[in-house]
C-alpha cells in the first residue's frame, strides 16, 4: 500500500489568513499545508480517501485524484468534514453511489450538515452527491485490504484512528486508550497528531507525541496536524531518529 499525504496542516491551514509569522511566510513548500487528509493507494487498486477536507478540490486537482472508491471518517470536525460535496465528480466518473464509513456520531452529524444529500427529492446523479453511509461497529474489508477502527481522544470526544497492516494513522487526538496502545504494537508506520510546541487541551505537543511514538516504537513515525509554531525544517532536526514532520505531498510505502 501506498500512502499520499494530501494535507498535514490545522483546522486554519498554514499559511493562516493575515500572519506574517516565519513559518508562514516560509517558501520551503513543506511549510505550506493543507487541511489533513491522506489517501490510500491499496495493494488490490482500490483507492481510499480519509476524510473530506474544506480544502478537497485543491487536493484532488494537486495531487490528479482521478479515482475514489471509499471514504473513511476520522470525526464529524469541519476540518475532516467540509469538502464532502466535492465528491459529486467522483459520482459523475463512475456513475455510481460512493461508499463513506464513519461511527454513528459522525454519520449523523453528516446527515445534519449535509441534510439535501438525503433528503427524499434530492436529485442523486445531479447537483447532489450519492452516497452510502456504513456505520463502522469493528474491523471490516475494502476489497482486499483490512479496516480496523481503534478509538482515541480528541479532548473528551473519541473519534476513530485507523490501523491497516503495518501501518496506523491516528489525527487530532491528546490521549490514546491503554486497550488502543495494545492494538499499535509492531508498526511499520505510525502517523500521529503533533500540534505545536505547546500544550494543547484537545491535540499532542510535540512532546507528548514524542513520547507516544518512543513507546509504540513503529519503524517511522510522522507527525501530522502540524500547525504554524513549527517550521518544517528546524522541527525535524530536533527530532529523535525514526520520527519527522509529514508534509503535503510526501508518499511512503507501508507493509
């Protein structure tokens, strides 16, 4: 499997509207990121999109996304959630429904926002996406990869993290469950939520993510959801070895 980082920044992106700070003045690209999300490029050709970002358009035509085959939800966060209407091209492509897969809050939060995606006259094949909800209960298939669910804290909500072989991808979180520790041994990749150098009440410092990463022990660890205290080049040289910055555009295999 192929991983793509499509975006490693904040819920505000960086650069952010109106800061002149270095990071976000920065012309080192890695510095410039996008809302987060990555896609999964499987082993069988299936193509899977995590999350749907404010920022999925720019993301889709950046990165030539010609082919979705499944949604997979973190949480219900505008950040995650936003761009779910772009995927109506994706519909027009395949002329079929597009399946999402989320807990039960999230969905219904989807249902919520997005309320004329499923009202009884919205006009699937049109103007209006066509979707499939599937509730997430436990581990489950996409064609030949395996799914499995695990639940982190995000402040006091869980929202989901998701293991497939060797590789895990857990965002915006600040506390990992004892019972989902125990499912992160032997990584090949770990890719884990590292907000700034500060303490934050709802994200990792880089300290704490740090420490987290040093236990799990993964092959290599990356840090996503980075926001603009931390300039790409300078973080990485003050991480131990095996852990870096993720950034926009980086692709890695994973076992």
């Amino acid at each position: 499997m192929e991983v793509l980082f499509l975006g490693t920044g904040t819920s505000h992106g960086v650069p952010m509207i109106g800061c002149d700070c270095a990071v976000c003045q920065s012309t080192d690209p890695r510095d410039s990121r996008l809302r987060p999300s990555i896609y999964l490029e499987c082993d069988d050709g299936l193509r899977v999109l995590v999350d749907t970002t404010p920022d999925l358009r720019q993301q889709a035509l950046r990165y030539d996304l010609r082919k979705v085959d499944a949604v997979l939800y973190t949480h219900s966060h505008a950040d995650h959630i936003l761009g779910l209407d772009e995927v109506r091209r994706y519909n027009h492509m395949t002329r079929a429904a597009l399946p999402m897969y989320g807990d039960a809050a999230t969905l219904a939060d989807i249902r919520r926002m997005f309320s004329y995606v499923f009202a009884p006259n919205a006009a699937k094949g049109g103007g209006v996406p066509d979707l499939r909800l599937n509730t997430i209960v436990g581990p489950f298939c996409l064609g030949r990869t395996e799914i499995r669910p695990l639940t982190v804290l995000h402040g006091g909500r869980p929202v989901l993290a998701f293991r497939i072989g060797g590789f895990a991808y857990l965002t915006d979180c600040n506390e990992i469950p004892e019972a989902t520790m125990a499912q992160l041994q032997g990584l090949d990749v770990l890719v884990l939520d590292a907000l700034r150098r500060k303490r934050h009440p709802t994200h990792f410092s880089i300290d704490q993510a740090v420490a987290v990463a040093q236990r799990l022990g993964a092959r290599q660890t990356l840090f996503t959801h980075c926001c603009h205290d931390l300039g790409h080049a300078d973080t990485c040289a003050s991480l131990p070895g095996g852990i870096a910055l993720a950034y926009d555009g980086l692709r890695i295999a994973c076992t």
